[in-house]
C-alpha cells in the first residue's frame, strides 16, 4: 500500500504528477546507471536531449518536512554516483511553508547551506491541481524551468543577515 501524508497525498499520485510534467517536455523516464552494490535508488530519473545539449533530472518524494535532512543525504549520494550536471530534487506535497522555512533556518542555516551548495531543488507538488511549484533552486534545464511555478520563502534575507532577520 502506498503510504500517504496527512494531507492524503500518495507518493504513487506526486510521482505521476512529476513524470506527467517531465513527459510533456520530452524526458525519457528510465533507471539511472547505479551499480546494483549502490543502496539509494532514486524514484525518478530522466533525460532529455535539446539538439546536441542532453539534459538530466534525479529526484526522490518524501512526505513530511521533517524528511528533507534524509532527502539532502540522499541525493548527495545519488550526485557522487550519478555526476554533477543533473537536476537533483525533493519533491514534496502541499506543505506549512512557515515550517519549511524554519527547518532551512535551523541550525545556522545548516540544511539551507547544504541544498544551496549542491545546487538541489525543493518542489511542492499538489496532484489535485496537477500543478508543481519550486519552492527553492532552479533546473539546470531552462525548458523544465519555464513550466515551474515559483514561490518565494524569503529564506535569503535570513542568510545574507547571518540567521537573524
């Protein structure tokens, strides 16, 4: 059964949501290249080829906040496997924004450093309304960019003044 947050949101429904997106500009859903001894395993991964540019994306779905640390670890490894010139991404559902906020802020901005150094988007996706919308980073990819919706946290003000707003 797939598990589902308090919202109701499945995991199976965000992933047709971003494979229906990622489809409709072109990407070729498939397995990544990862050696069978390699434990994490992405829950989506696709290619896109622009002329002669090739375009990638790497992604896993969590369903609460309190999961991006894991998620952050995750795709860290995933990169080390996988190379540099991917999208990697953190899908989520509908969420409390303030939290997210918090949880980027806590620490000194520990999990914002991290996702801002490896360049890793957060996206909230919402499959009633068939939309997603990146809540933090840009795809490498300036097609898939432009099919994004964008919300802004205000999360900068907090790092460039040193944690205090």
């Amino acid at each position: 059964m797939d598990e589902q947050n308090q919202q109701g949101y499945s995991k199976d429904k965000i992933l047709t949501e971003v494979q229906r997106l990622l489809q409709s500009i072109e990407y070729q859903l498939e397995e990544p290249h990862i050696p069978k001894e390699f434990m994490g395993k992405p829950d989506f991964y696709g290619k896109r080829r622009d002329g002669e540019a090739s375009h990638e994306v790497c992604g896993v779905i969590k369903h609460e906040i309190k999961e991006i640390p894991r998620a952050v670890t995750q795709l860290w490894t995933m990169k080390r496997q996988l190379g540099e010139d991917i999208s990697y991404i953190i899908v989520l559902p509908p969420l409390n924004e303030g939290d997210l906020v918090n949880l980027m802020r806590a620490d000194k901005n520990k999990i914002l450093k991290k996702i801002r150094r490896e360049q890793f988007q957060i996206w909230q996706c919402n499959p009633e309304e068939k939309s997603i919308c990146s809540m933090f980073g840009v795809a490498r990819d300036n097609v898939l960019t432009q099919r994004l919706k964008f919300k802004d946290l205000e999360i900068y003000d907090v790092v460039s003044s040193g944690g205090r707003k």
